[in-house]
C-alpha cells in the first residue's frame, strides 16, 4: 500500500502513513500563474493499492483531488481508496428550493469515476455515499474525541441538539459519565430558552460535543445557557473545525474553557488525531 498526502491533508496522510508502516508519497503542487490548480505525485510508478488523503473542501481542494486521481491512475495505481477527512458540499445532500442541484451527488459522482473506496470521518449525511456507487466506510470520531478527554475532569456529555445525541452518548460510555441534550422551549412566538434535556448540571464540568464547528453559534448559544444554569467549565470538542468568521476567537472568548478539534482541518486546536481510526479501517478493508 502506498499513501499519498494531497495539499490539505499532509500531516494526517503522514501519520497514517507510519501507523500503516508503508510509503508515503509526497506531491508537487504549485498553482499555475493564472491561478489554476497544478499537480504532480513525486514517484515514477506506483504499482501497488493507492491511498489519497485529501478535503475536498474548499473548493481547489476538490479540484486538487481529482487530478490526484488522475494523476495516480496514470502511475499505475492497482486500486484507489480515498481519504476524505472533511467531504465538503455534504450539507447540500437535496434539494432544498427549486433550481438547485443536489451538489452532494454531483461530487460524489464526480470523484467515483476513477476510485474503487471511500473512507470519510462524520460526513454530514452518510447516505450521500451511496452515490460513490463502490464500497465506504464513515469513520465516526467520537472514540477519537473520548481517548483524548478520558483523562480530564468531564462530568457530563452533552450534544447542543437531539441530532447529535448518539454521538454525545458514544463518547459519555467510552469515558464512563452521563449524556444529555440542549433542548428547545419555546416560550411565545418570539421567546425560546434553550437547556438540558434531562437535569441541572449546576456545578458540573460538561463537555459539549458535535460534528462541525462552522460559525459557532450554536456552541456560543448552547455555552450562555449552561453558564446560566451554573455549570462548573465547559469544553468543546468537534469533529470538524470550519471556524469561519473568526468563530475561534469567538468561541474563546465566550467563557468556554478549552476548544478542540480533530485533526481532519489543519487548525491551531486540531489536538485529536483521527488517524488510528484511518488506519485500522484501511488495513480491516
């Protein structure tokens, strides 16, 4: 097995990389003058099972990810798996108003011409795969998210809705503590009040867990409601930090007590490494 680290991903796909004690390639990737994206894999052939590690989010990092796959087919690949740590375009997995596209198909559609897998951590949908039309897996980072924390004084798991519910469950087993969910109460038709589900966790050390950090105004939200119902600290961890807007120095500076993320997005809170899970699904395919 051979991996190779696009652009986005060079950190991960190294680790993995060691984790799996085979070669990594590295690739060549200046732009063209004119801004258009360039790639070369750093190998004469590549005669074995390729691994692609690489977002395709945003969007030259979708672009970057089908030359890539061009690119190792062309070097004699036998088989392609693809890594996607972060699937951009998820979200849009139907059509929501008339004269959109179902974007989510579209790239799956787009990326299955020339792979034989997939491998994602907490893609939005998981049934957006089925348009990859080969076998998938979706690596669920909650194990990840609960060897990192399992030492920290955690009282409580709680997700900022009931969507993500098993998530908070998962990780609140794995380190032996109670889970819950932010609820919704609505008051009036303008008055909503947002709080546990189940308890008052007053004086209580929560650990707030979700799929993605975007703008963070969920966790801001769902944060000033614990604060009022007097919990001890809080701690964020997610999947996948966007952090668009500023939203880190947003998060931090809304009383919450630490921030992370894993390692899908390269940020300055990207602590938890999702490659073990990685490679344990790659050497189990």
């Amino acid at each position: 097995m051979i991996v190779v680290g696009g652009s986005s991903s060079k950190s991960l796909a190294t680790e993995i990389s060691g984790l799996l004690e085979c070669d990594y390639v590295n690739i060549i990737n200046p732009s063209f003058p004119d801004g258009e994206c360039y790639v070369r894999v750093d190998a004469k052939s590549l005669d074995d099972d390729v691994v692609i590690v690489q977002n395709t989010y945003p969007d030259n990092n979708l672009v970057e990810m089908l030359l890539l796959e061009d690119a190792v087919m062309n070097l004699g690949a036998k088989t392609i798996t693809l890594v996607i740590p972060y699937f951009g375009y998820a979200r849009q997995d139907k059509i929501f108003k008339p004269g959109e596209p179902e974007s989510a198909k579209v790239i799956s559609q787009c990326l299955s011409t020339k792979c034989d897998r997939v491998i994602t951590v907490d893609i939005h949908k998981e049934s957006v795969l089925k348009h990859f039309g080969c076998p998938y897996i979706d690596i669920k980072a909650a194990d990840a998210i609960a060897d990192y924390v399992k030492n920290r004084d955690i009282d409580v798991v709680i997700s900022p809705d009931i969507g993500a519910v098993d998530r908070a469950k998962k990780v609140a087993e794995k380190i032996k503590v109670s889970y819950d969910y932010i609820e919704k109460i609505r008051l009036s038709g303008t008055e909503v009040i947002m709080k546990p589900s189940k308890s008052n966790y007053s004086g209580k050390n929560v650990l707030i867990v979700d799929d993605m950090i975007t703008t963070g105004g969920t966790i801001i939200t769902a944060s000033k409601q614990l604060r009022n119902a007097g919990v001890k600290s809080i701690t964020v961890a997610c999947t996948h930090g966007l952090f668009i807007n500023d939203a880190l120095n947003r998060l931090k500076s809304n009383s919450l007590n630490d921030v992370f993320v894993s390692n899908t997005l390269t940020t300055s809170v990207s602590k938890i490494s999702v490659a073990s899970l990685i490679a344990k699904a790659l050497k189990e395919w």
